[in-house]
C-alpha cells in the first residue's frame, strides 16, 4: 500500500473523488496521496484488512462495495445501521468504523448550494435503490413534510417506505405511472431523481424520470446523478421554472465530510469546489 488514504470500487476509472480530496491535502500540507483503488470483489477481504495498517486513515467506499463492506468492519454508525451501506472506512487504532456521509452530504449541498430548508416540504424522490435509501434517511432526519417514493417497481419502493416509517413519517409509494406522478409531483417543493436515467453511459441516457408539465416553477430539483452536469431532468426543471441542482455538490460534500473525519482538520471547502469544476469543464 503506497497511500493511506484512497477511494476503492470496480471499476474505479469513473472516479472524480482523488481529483478535490488531494486539492484539500495539499491545501493543508498533509503528505498524503488520495489513490484511486481498482478492487475486484473477489479480492475485497484483502484489501480492506490492510486498511488496519498503522497510519492507515480512511477509504471513501463506491459501487459494487457498499453493501459488501459491512460485514468486514468492526464497528458501524447509526447512518451505516439505517442506510444499509457504509461509503467511508475509518481506521481507529486498528478497529475500522463503517460510516455513510451521502445523506449529511445531500443535505449540505441542498442547503448550501440551493438555500432549502426541509422543514414543511412536501417531496418526491425518484428511485428506490442505495442513493435513494440515503436521500430518504437524510431527508427524514431534516424534518420534511411528506415523502412520497417513486420507483418503477413498486415493490421495491414500498420496501424502502416501510422501512423508514416511523411515527407520523410514513413515506407513500408509487409506481412510475405518469397518472400516479400527476397525483404527486405538481404538489412537491423537491424533487430528487436517484435513477440511473439522465447517467451519461446509462442505459437511459437521454431519460428523465418527469417532465416539466408536472414540474412546479416553486419547486428545487436535484440529481444525484453528475456526469453530465446537466440531465435531461434538469434541463425539465428549468424548463418548469424551478431551480435545478446537480449531483456533484452532494459528491463533494459526502467527500469532504469523510476527510474531515478522517484528517482531523477542517476541510478547504473553496479549493475543493473549484478543483472539481476545473477538472468537468469541457476541454
């Protein structure tokens, strides 16, 4: 192991991560390099064990990992427990703690990027799968209104509904259905697509989960989805009037929470922004 700080999945060649995690080492003079780990699942046990490596300090986890992780950990936090996925690995004097920043991190981009504040909001989110699990978990936490899950498959999104209902929160699922939608969608003030629709290199590239007929002009709308920048379900909610959001803001910020975490100190948030926008302008 050359570094003790890194980002592992397969393949990992997509990966923007090393791109703003080593722009805020540098920034803080910390001689770390933040690799890149291409790991097969076959050879996951392995690779995980050397993260109990003194001076070892973190690994952000991606696909297909997330899930396969948990039982190689010692020890998990209660948004790992709830999520279902751990995307950080923390080494604590050779215990390695599993934790999951996408839901802090959709929150902060949320709130930073586009001024929301959940409180009283009714909202949508498209997908049922592991972003939408976090978008839910975290959206649950702030305190919103009414959530309603769309997903192609019903099962799957009343799988996820039930397993966040708790008190009065009790997530609704429904079906893609456009007349479903209709019931729904114009009444949301955020809407979040955590489909691969719109994923450029997707299956549905040129896809959008909603169009801007449905789409209310008052509302946010925000795509975990970060390459391209701009989905189809953006360019939708612009087209409605509303305010759209791309996913590379929660990237950044599940990132730089993880680093904190990890590096102890307070993260230049500035410079990691603009390492990343440097690095997706078009050439």
């Amino acid at each position: 192991m050359n570094s003790n700080i890194g980002v592992m999945g397969h393949p990992i060649g997509h990966t923007k991560s090393p791109v703003f995690q080593q722009a805020g080492l540098d920034a803080l003079n910390i001689e770390e390099t933040f690799e890149a780990w291409d790991v097969t699942p076959e050879a996951l046990a392995d690779k995980v064990a050397t993260f109990r490596s003194d001076g070892f300090l973190a690994a952000c986890v991606t696909l297909p990992h997330k899930q396969e992780v948990i039982p190689m950990v010692d020890e998990l936090s209660d948004a790992a427990q709830q999520i279902g996925a751990v995307n950080w690995i923390f080494n604590k004097n050779g215990k390695l703690i599993g934790h999951n920043t996408d839901g802090t991190g959709f929150i902060r981009a949320l709130k930073e990027k586009v001024g929301f504040e959940a409180q009283g909001v009714d909202a949508t989110v498209f997908g049922a799968g592991g972003a939408a699990r976090a978008v839910v978990y975290a959206l649950k936490n702030a305190g919103i209104k009414r959530l309603t899950i769309a997903n192609r498959t019903l099962e799957r999104a009343q799988e996820l509904a039930a397993h966040f209902t708790e008190g009065p929160f009790k997530p609704e699922a429904i079906s893609m259905n456009r007349d479903e939608l209709a019931d729904h969608v114009p009444y949301s003030g955020l809407l979040v697509n955590t489909t691969s629709l719109g994923m450029a290199g997707g299956p549905a590239e040129l896809a959008t989960p909603v169009t801007s007929d449905m789409i209310s002009a008052d509302a946010i709308g925000y795509d975990v989805v970060y390459a391209p920048p701009m989905t189809r379900f953006l360019r939708e909610v612009e087209e409605a009037g509303a305010t759209s959001a791309g996913g590379i803001s929660m990237l950044v910020f599940q990132g730089i929470e993880g680093f904190e975490m990890a590096t102890g100190q307070k993260a230049p948030v500035n410079t990691m922004f603009s390492a990343i926008e440097r690095a997706l302008k078009p050439s």
